[in-house]
C-alpha cells in the first residue's frame, strides 16, 4: 500500500540540528554583501513591477525588483555608466 503523501518521512534522529550561535545574523549584511542598488529606467521599472518581470541594470545585472533599494550602496558600475551618460548629453 502507497502512502498517502508524496512527502519524505524524517526520524528524530537525523532531523538537522540548528545552533543558533551559528547562524547568519541578518542585521550585520550577511549575504547582502554582492547587493547594490542600480540604475534602471523608469519605464522598464514600472512594466517590471506590473508584470513581475526582471529589469536588466546599466551594468547588466538582471533581477526582478523588490524591497528597498535605499538599503543598498549605489552600484559603482551604474554610477560610472550613468556619469558618463549625463557628461555625454551635456556637451
């Protein structure tokens, strides 16, 4: 007889033991360590948003946007694009 779940069964004695001396602390950055915050259009940004799609940043990183993106440092590469962007359009 199959059992009614498709689930794994798990003894007491290999479930994972978790100390909670060893576990990342959110609040120091822990694996936010690659995260910036970059430049995206607004339009591209917007239809994201709507449609639950990735943007694609000045610098080519791909992602699909959520949370607070002022929680990041500016992404060096983005910068760097967009100031050329801007000195470009000024002369």
């Amino acid at each position: 007889m199959a059992t009614p779940t498709h689930l794994p069964t798990r003894s007491p004695d290999t479930a994972p033991v978790v100390d909670p001396d060893t576990r990342p602390d959110p609040t120091t950055g822990d694996g936010d360590h690659d995260r910036f915050a970059h430049y995206v259009s607004k339009r591209e940004l917007e239809k994201a948003r709507k449609r639950g799609g990735a943007v694609t940043a000045l610098c080519g990183k791909r992602w699909k946007p959520q949370g607070d993106p002022s929680r990041y440092p500016m992404c060096p590469t983005c910068a760097e694009i967009a100031a050329e962007r801007i000195a470009r359009s000024v002369e």
